[in-house]
C-alpha cells in the first residue's frame, strides 16, 4: 500500500511546497494540508505502518529525519530541530520513538490528528 491510497497525490505536494525552505516544516501544518487530519483511526493505522520503514511497530528519531520523503521520494530531509520537533509531539513516555497507539492516543485526546499523526 502506498500514501497515495490513502492521501490524494495533490494534496501530498501541496502539503510538501508548504514547508520546501529548512525549519519552515510544521507538523500541524503539514498534516492538515495533506488531508491526514481527517482521516479514520484505521487509515491513520496504514499511515503509520508506511512511515515505520523499518516495521519495528515504532517510527524512531532517525526515522522522522527522512519523514517528508516517505511522502515523496525527492522531498528534503527534515533539519534535526524538526525532526526532534515532530517526534517531542506525541512522545509521552521521552523514549525517542512513536508507536501506533501513542499516535492515536494523541488523536484521541486532541479529536484530531493535528496534534500529531
């Protein structure tokens, strides 16, 4: 499966030109021009496994670095400041990676994914 199955092509690069300059990425930003925002717990779900690259059950630091690219493979990496950014959001527990359930936890509390994912 891919983003696109779930996120329309459009609405992925207009997300992406948002936030094309260093430190100008906004994860609320970002994941409310990209449509993520409204989407349903389970397609959050298939979110999640696409940007786990590694299948761990968890989306680590390192990860989050190569984040846009998941969207698209010619997006910039993320700065270290953004990627720490985007991961502090819903790391409850300060152990430097988000599992699924973090994630939707976060959903839940906020009624939406703007919080995070």
């Amino acid at each position: 499966m891919s983003l696109t199955s779930i996120l329309s092509a459009e609405a992925i690069d207009k997300a992406l030109k948002e936030c094309q300059a260093p430190e100008s990425f906004d994860h609320k930003k970002f994941f409310q021009s990209c449509g993520l925002s409204s989407k349903t717990a389970q397609e959050v779900k298939e979110v999640f496994r696409i940007l786990d690259d590694d299948n761990s059950g968890y989306i680590e630091e390192a990860e989050f670095k190569f984040f846009l690219q998941r969207f698209k493979p010619d997006a910039r990496i993320l700065t270290d400041k953004e990627a720490k950014s985007l991961i502090s959001a819903a790391d409850n527990d300060s152990d430097g990676k988000i599992g699924c359930e973090q994630m939707l936890i976060s959903r839940v509390s906020t009624h939406c994914l703007r919080c995070f994912l």
